[in-house]
C-alpha cells in the first residue's frame, strides 16, 4: 500500500499523472537503480581503502 511518507510529497502528483501501476512500477525501478548505483566501487574508494586491506 502507498505511504506517502516512504516516497515524499511530490509523490502524490506524480502518482496522479501516472496512474497507480506506473507510478508502482517506477518507484520498484528507482529503488533497483539506486541498488546498482550503491554497491558500485569507486576510484576514490579503491585508493583509499584497498592498500588498507
């Protein structure tokens, strides 16, 4: 069920101009793209932690 909350203000309008099912299956999308984007491994992070190791 939708918690406004979880999504933010906005995502009442956007819901709207989508309609439930695109807005759910965009919601799904955004969260897997932030997953991928998350576990990635940086430059910065190799030279920083990796000599560490």
């Amino acid at each position: 069920m939708y918690k406004n909350k979880e999504y933010g203000w906005w995502s009442e309008v956007v819901r709207r101009a989508l309609g439930e099912h695109t807005f759910e299956r965009f919601i799904s999308m955004k969260k897997h793209e932030w997953d991928d984007y998350r576990i990635q491994v940086t430059p910065y992070e190799i030279e920083k932690f990796l000599p560490v190791m």
